[in-house]
C-alpha cells in the first residue's frame, strides 16, 4: 500500500483480564488497518520506565507501572492510510468518559488507567514504540486481498 503508516497499539492488563482482546483487535480489522505485528509482552520497570518517562514526576507513576505489570499486554503494529490518526479516532479520549461514543474507550471503559489500550499520538512517537516493543524482524509485508476493495484499486 502506497503512503501508508505504522503504528503501536497495546492491549492493557484490563483488556486481557476482561476477555476485551477479540472485540478490540475487530474494530482495527473493520476499519481496514493491517495487523502486521502481535505478540504478548511482558512489561518490565526499564521499558515502563522509558515509556512513561512524560508521567515519571506525577504521583501516580508507580501505581501504573505496577498496573502495567500485572499480566503481558498485547503489542500490535497496525498498518494503513493516516494509520495514527485513525487508530486515535477507533481508540477514544485518554478519559473514557469524555471519549465519543463508539469510541473503544468509551464504550469499554470508565476510568484512567483502565482505559484498556495505549496508541502511538504522532508520527515520532509510533516510530519510537515500535523501535521499543517491536524488532525488526518481528515485523510482516503482506498482502491481503481485502486491500483493494478497502482503499480502492489500483493498491
């Protein structure tokens, strides 16, 4: 696919613990976004650490690293047209309850850190988390048939 993105997607420890993992996962395959990396991860202080390191100085730091280490979270990277700014859009406000219906957030969650999911927010920021989570070789091009009725012929 021409002119295309990549970008991070992981499933928190509540999208495991509440079997949310299938009907998250659907919502990226409905809107045409290509899972071209999965995998369960298992979060540690450094990753956390180096993922968090914006909320580092807030009081509640600790506690979502030790929400985040609860279970593995499941690490994807999605492919696709303006792949950011749609998986933002699918994913819904970091609150669930300002989120707009429809939303993943919105329609899964209430609250902040159970918010479910985390989604790279710039162009600089899925480049960084993929390099984070994701070697390179973990990393698929593929074809899938289905590209050429979602974004048109010629793909």
């Amino acid at each position: 696919m021409p002119d295309t993105q990549k970008t991070l997607v992981l499933l928190k420890p509540d999208a495991l613990q509440r079997d949310l993992l299938g009907d998250i996962v659907s919502r990226f395959e409905r809107k045409g976004l290509k899972i071209v990396a999965m995998k369960f991860i298992r979060l540690n202080d450094e990753m956390l650490d180096e993922h968090y390191a914006h909320l580092s100085d807030k009081s509640f730091f600790a506690s979502l690293k030790q929400f985040m280490m609860q279970t593995p979270v499941v690490g994807m990277i999605l492919e696709g047209y303006d792949a950011i700014a749609e998986v933002r859009k699918i994913v819904g406000s970091t609150n669930p309850r300002e989120a707009d219906a429809g939303t993943i957030r919105a329609d899964f969650s209430m609250n902040v850190p159970s918010n479910l999911i985390h989604a790279s927010d710039s162009d600089e920021a899925a480049v960084g988390e993929i390099k984070r989570f994701f070697d390179e070789d973990e990393m698929f091009q593929y074809e899938k048939i289905t590209d050429r009725f979602i974004f048109g012929e010629g793909v």
